[in-house]
C-alpha cells in the first residue's frame, strides 16, 4: 500500500538534509497519515479511509461528506 492521502492525494516529497557543512544528502518527507473510520450520516454508512492528519482537520472543519465530494471532483477519489 502506498504511502498516499485518499483525500487530499498527498505523498512523499523529496529533499536534501544539509549538514552544518553544507553538504547536501538526499531524503524524503514523508506523509503523516493515519487510518482512520468515518461515519457519513448522509448515506448513513461507515468507512475506512487512510488519510492525512491535514485532512482529518479539514473533515472536522467541512465534514466529510463535502471532503469526500471534492476528492471525487477533483479526481483522487473514484
């Protein structure tokens, strides 16, 4: 399973630790994610979703049936 926001679509970036040298060696930022299971009082139904924790804000702030509308639209989520 990769390591991939089911919402927001984010994933790893890369970057470069730097040491007091300056010398640069390569790394990755990986994404914060949780599983996590949601209830959708629209259609009544839980589900289970990986999710990052900027996304479990996001779903307190808009909820998660507006969250998972705009992943279908922007096209994370099928």
């Amino acid at each position: 399973m990769s390591r991939i926001c089911q919402l927001t679509g984010k994933k790893a970036m890369k970057g470069n630790n730097v040491s007091f040298s300056n010398a640069k060696t390569p790394r990755q930022f990986k994404v914060n994610l949780k599983t996590k299971k949601f209830f959708i009082p629209e259609t009544g139904e839980w589900v289970t979703l990986r999710v990052s924790t900027s996304a479990i804000k996001n779903i307190n702030k808009k909820g998660i049936y507006a969250c998972l509308k705009d992943a279908v639209e922007n096209g994370i989520l099928a």
